[in-house]
C-alpha cells in the first residue's frame, strides 16, 4: 500500500515517521518524491490538480487535509475514488475557541472600545443580558454544532439555519431559503460555516445584509468565496452593518491593495480559525486508514453530489 502526501511538508514528515511506526507495511511518499505513480492508492492532499489525478489510475482514496474540500475539483474525482475530509475534535474545539472570541468581543463592545481608546475617549457603554443577543449560524454539520454548543455555555440565543432541517437542543432551528430571512431578521451576529458549494458561493450578499437588523455583524469562518465582498463593504460603509470579523477572503493571501486591510470597521485574521495540526490530524488519518485497511465505512466520506 502506497499513500502520497503532498501538502505542507512539516506535517508530511511527521506524518511519515507516525505511519512508519503505526504501520510498517504502508509506505508514505513526500512530494515531489512521489515515485512509481501507479503504485499510489492513497493520496493526502490540501489542493489536488486535475494533470496528478490522471496519472494515478489505481488510486482508491482521497484524504484531504481540510475540512472543507472546495479545493478539490470533485468533478475530476473517478467515481470510484472516495474523497475523504479531514474530522477531527481539535479542529471543532479551535473553530470553537474562534467563535466565542469573536462574538465575545462583538457582545462586549470591545471594537468601540477599541475606537474610542484610539480618540482617548472613556465613555462605558453597557451589553444586554446575554439571553437577549442573537447568534445564527449558517452551516449545520458538525463544526457549526460544536460551535454552537460552545456559545450556549455563555447563554447567547443560538439559531441554525441549514439547507435542511435540523434538530438541536436549545438551538431554534431555520431551513432552506424560505426560512432564511425569518432566521435573519432578530440576529446581532451571523456566523458563517458552511460549505463551499455552487449553491453557497456568494450567498453571504446585499440581500442577506439587508434582511439582518441594522447594526449586526458578520463572523466568516466558512470561505471567502462565500462573500461579496463588495456588497460587504458597502454594507458597513451604509452601517447597515456594524462590523466584519473574516478569517478567509476570496483572494489569499489578501492583495495588498484590497479595502479590507485597512476598513476601520474589519477585522481580519490570515486563515487560521481552525487548522489541522500534525499531532491531532494523525488521529484522525490512523482511524481511517486502519478502517480502511479492514473494509469498514471511513469517517467524513464526501458526497461528491453535493460536494460535502
Ligand atoms: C480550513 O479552512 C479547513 O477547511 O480545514
């Protein structure tokens, strides 16, 4: 059995020594030194060109790094190939910790506080109850169920929408486009984790802005793509919106030209809500390789249909 990795290479060579010991009879190859591209039935990828798929005609499963698979062209993926994302409880805690930073500081006023620290300003201003300020997430798999169960250890109202309908305690819960702009209407922030699909892409837009409440920020955790970033800009320069925190952006790095760097009501942060680290993202690999080793279903298979 051969697995070729080819993504960050400091998490490669710690991934290589881990299946050398775990494994002894699966040899793990490094990109670029991929040898004997027929003998790869696994590959453990973060982007994945459509020219690499060709040449491997005996591949069995893709792992991604991720736990979004946008960058995968899923299109280019044999039928017979199963694409695998990355689940793991670390990546849920960190999306977690993220999450609760972010609506924290929103909740407590801290980019006032920030303004009026820079103009030398001491003027209190005071948070409602938490009971009475209203968190949606949109995106309902398992990150934005473990994002919700960490803010309702503070007692914010959580709402979920999904595309389906979902069922979770303490959490009121909205589906599809019908119920999107009910689940809209109340919320003082709107939390971003869903997938990156045809359907979502660019659904985070005028419309959505408009149908929040006036004032409300925005929390992106999901992908840039799932913004218009220029309807966004226009959003908090109209004060439609309050503020922005964006840990993706459609283009990254950011371009060094781009309204975002320097917006006064943006706060952004370089892709890092939740990576996989080397330690915790082997858990997870070693789970699935000896399940697939045996024949059993792997964990976090993507359905290439709807593309999560
Ligand atoms: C990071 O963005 C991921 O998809 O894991």
């Amino acid at each position: 059995m051969v697995i070729l990795y080819h993504s960050e290479p400091k998490r490669g060579a710690h991934w290589q020594q881990q299946i050398k010991q775990a494994f002894p009879d699966i040899e793990f190859r490094l990109w670029p030194e991929h040898g004997d591209l027929n003998e790869i039935t696994a590959l453990v990828v973060w982007q994945l060109k459509p020219e690499l798929l060709a040449q491997l005609p005996n591949l069995e499963v893709i792992f991604t790094v991720s736990a979004g698979v946008d960058q995968i062209p899923t299109e280019y993926v044999p039928k017979n190939v199963t694409l695998v994302r990355m689940i793991n409880t670390d990546l849920e805690q960190q999306l977690t910790e993220y999450a609760c930073m972010g609506v924290l500081n929103i909740y407590r006023g801290l980019p006032l506080f920030t303004a009026q620290q820079r103009n030398h300003h001491w003027k209190p201003w005071y948070c409602k109850p938490a009971n009475q300020f209203n968190i949606g997430v949109m995106g309902l798999g398992q990150q934005g169920k473990a994002v919700l169960r960490g803010l309702q250890q503070f007692h914010f109202n959580c709402k979920g929408w999904a595309r389906s309908q979902h069922d979770l305690e303490g959490v009121d819960c909205y589906a599809g486009a019908k119920e999107l702009s009910t689940f809209l209407s109340d919320l003082d922030v709107l939390i971003c984790l869903l997938p990156l699909t045809a359907e979502t892409k660019g659904i985070l837009n005028q419309d959505i802005f408009k149908a929040l409440p006036q004032g409300a920020s925005l929390i992106n955790m999901g992908r840039g793509e799932h913004v218009n970033e220029e309807d966004l800009i226009e959003a908090l320069n109209s004060e439609q919106l309050g503020y922005a925190l964006l840990d993706v952006a459609s283009v990254e790095p950011l371009p060094e030209q781009h309204a975002f760097w320097s917006h006064p009501k943006v706060q952004l942060t370089p892709h890092i809500a939740g990576i996989t680290r080397p330690e915790a993202g082997f858990i997870s690999l070693k789970e699935n390789i000896e399940r697939w080793q045996k024949g059993l279903p792997l964990l976090g298979v993507v359905d290439l249909n709807q593309g999560y």
